[in-house]
C-alpha cells in the first residue's frame, strides 16, 4: 500500500471520528425500563428528545442522561406506537445541543454509522457500514417506509441516530420486538410526529372505514397499474369512504398520488394533517378507472369493556 493511500486511509478514519464526535454531542441515554437503558437524539435546543416507544417501559420516573455526564427527569410527552417513536421533553437541560439533520434522503450504498449513548456518563459508541435498502416497511406491523443498513446494532442502541460520514442525521434507529433485526425510521417520520405530538399532544391517524384486503388487478382492467390493489370488502355506516361513494368491490389504487400496494400503505398515507382534507382517492369500479374525492376523520379511539 503506498503512502499516499495510507494517508487517505487515516483522514477518512479522523473524517468518521468526527462525525461521530458530532453526533454524540445530540446524543443522549434514555432510562426508561428495567433493563438496559437505551439511547436517544436531541431533537432542538428547548430539550426535545426522540427515542423508541418501545425502549419507554415506564411513562414516570424518566430519566435522560446528558453528553455532559448529567442526568436530568423527562416526561413523555406522546407515542406513535406503529412507528415505534416516543417523544420526551428536558426542562431545564442547560445548553442542549439540537442534531444536525440530513437535508435529503439516504440511498442503498450510503456509508452509514448507528451511534448511541446507552450508559450515563459513558462516551458515545458507533458501528460502521452501508445502507442496504429504502422502502416500505413490510416488519411487524410499521406502516412507516424504513431503511435498512449493514450495521451492527450493538445492546442500548435503539432510540439513538444513524448518521451520514458527515455526522448528519439520517435516522432513529429501533431495534423493536415487532421486528427482525435493527432498522431505521427516517427523518420524515420523525419530524412528522414530532409535528403532530408538539401541535395536538397525540399522534392523530386518518381514518377512512375501510376493511381491505390486497389482490391482484383483473385482467383487462383500464388501468397502467402493475398491481396489486386494495379491495374494499367492507365499509362502516357513516365513514368518510362510504360519504365519498366508494362501494364494497372497488379496488383502491392511489390515495393523493400515493399508490396503495398493501394495506401498511394506506396507514402511512393517512397522516394526522390530512384530517378534514378532501384528498383524491384513485380506484377501479367494474374493471374502469375512475376517481373520488374523500375527507379522512380522525381515527376513533377503540370501544373498551
């Protein structure tokens, strides 16, 4: 190996250490189970923190340990059990330092690095690799599109950031009981139920009173879709799809644009901000392509007893 190559070899390595050095200051340990605590990222400098729902055992007694070796009482502020995210606010913190967030989204390839914060008073850790896929989340029950990085997920990672050779973050990442291995909720998702806990105090969810199920397209069917769809087999008295018109047999194919491939895909379109918004649903009715206009409610809370 020349000496050139072994240069460059050294100032990626210090590139990496940097990045991690980064990330680690908007890193925080998240106490919330019995076991093992977990990890967590400081999301602005009013002592916001985003960690995994599942790593929140307990919704009092909370604490997060502080890149400053500190450790201070949080409370929960809400939870989007589908997408494994709870949401904790700091008072009092100090000076909290906020993460850098990645401005685009990741791509298969992207070298990557899961880092966390899992003991108070401990310095961050990392693990180095590349992403290997972006898509919808087919694990568990997470309608959330997930990334996927060969990365090592070491014990007290979940809740904490993967992050760009940069030491922007891409990413929470969970490594959840619903799932098989670690994987990464994205920007997005984040920001979007932090979004909604900030403005409503809860995660809202759209609801349309639809039961579906995913089939193949008919044959002949007036449409450039490759398939499947979602078939309405059943409609509740009153809902927002039997208001709009649809009928069980229609098969849906796009809700806003968004095409319905599974079920997890209609979860992930009907996002709290599209509640009391008409939004374009795209179906076939009889073997024709036709289109309704449908305004989500908010999803009923479930009937107990």
């Amino acid at each position: 190996m020349s000496e050139s190559q072994v240069s460059n070899i050294v100032a990626f390595s210090d590139d990496l250490d940097a990045a991690v050095e980064r990330a680690g200051a908007a890193t925080v340990t998240v106490d919330a189970r019995r076991r093992q605590a977990a990890s967590g990222i400081v999301w602005d400098n009013a002592g916001l923190i985003v960690t995994a729902s599942h790593v929140v055992e307990r919704e009092d007694a909370i604490q997060v340990g502080l890149p400053d070796g500190t450790s201070v009482p949080a409370t929960l502020l809400g939870r989007d059990l589908s997408r494994d995210l709870a949401l904790l606010r700091v008072e009092n913190a100090g000076s909290l330092t906020a993460a850098s967030r990645r401005a685009v989204p990741l791509r298969v390839g992207h070298l990557v690095l899961a880092v966390g914060r899992p003991r108070v008073g401990s310095g961050s850790i990392a693990s180095f690799g590349s992403v290997v896929s972006v898509g919808r989340g087919r694990r568990g029950s997470s309608p959330a599109a997930l990334i996927t990085a060969e990365v090592t997920m070491l014990p007290g990672f979940s809740g904490g950031p993967l992050i760009d050779a940069a030491g922007d973050v891409a990413g929470l990442n969970t490594s959840g009981p619903a799932r098989s291995g670690g994987v990464t909720i994205p920007i997005a998702q984040i920001e979007r139920v932090a979004a909604e806990v900030q403005a409503h105090g809860r995660v809202r969810h759209g609801w349309l009173g639809v039961t579906l199920q995913s089939v193949a397209l008919p044959e002949g069917a007036a449409t450039d879709e490759a398939g499947p769809g979602l078939l309405v087999v059943g409609l509740a008295a009153g809902s927002p799809a039997a208001s709009a018109g649809l009928i069980v047999g229609d098969i849906l194919l796009a809700l806003d644009d968004q095409d319905l491939v599974d079920v997890a895909d209609l979860q992930q379109t009907l996002t709290g901000d599209r509640i009391g918004n008409a939004v374009p649903v795209r179906l076939l009715r009889g073997g024709e392509q036709t289109e309704l206009s449908v305004t989500p409610i908010e999803r009923p809370e479930p009937q107990r007893g």
